[in-house]
C-alpha cells in the first residue's frame, strides 16, 4: 500500500524479521539502510525492526522509493544479505 505523503514522522511502515540459525556472534544480526532516505530503521524485538518515517515526505518531490536494507552479523568473517523494498508515496490533495 502507498504511504500518502502527509503520514507524520514516526509512522511504522513495514516490518522486517530477520534471522540467523547460527550461535554466538554469528547469530547476532544487526541491520541498515543503504543511502540517503526520509526513512529510519529502528529495534522492535530481538528479531524484529521497524521501519519508520524519519522526516516530512513529498509526493511532488520524490514519488517511490527503492530501498536496500543490509543484514550482517556479527561473525568473523561477518555475512551479510540484502533485501529491497519499494515504497510508493500517495499524494495528497495539497489544496
């Protein structure tokens, strides 16, 4: 669903579960996003995150998003995966 472009900061727009089968630090996963985005991912659970909305969106401005969230863990050498979201921003009748 798009996220219309006067949802207020803080707003919880998706959430990420991640895992990691192994043990010890190898089993500890932290992740991030890749870039520059209006978006912040925050700790929900052990294994869980939120991703919120960290400032003021735009429809007229920016209408989607591609982002790339990175999980690593903590292993030696650490792994890590991607995933890509595409978030779409409704407008809002600015009138």
């Amino acid at each position: 669903n798009p996220i219309p472009e006067d949802a207020v900061p803080s707003t919880v727009v998706a959430l990420i579960n991640v895992r990691d089968r192994d043990s010890g630090d190898n089993g500890e996963v932290s992740c991030n996003i890749d870039g520059d985005f209006p978006f912040r991912l925050e700790p929900s659970s052990a294994n869980a995150y939120k991703l919120v909305i960290a400032s003021a969106l735009d429809r007229e401005k920016v209408s989607a998003y591609n982002i790339t969230i990175t999980a690593r863990d903590r292993g030696s050498p650490a792994l890590s995966s991607r995933a890509a979201l595409v978030l779409e921003v409704s407008d809002v009748n600015d009138n």
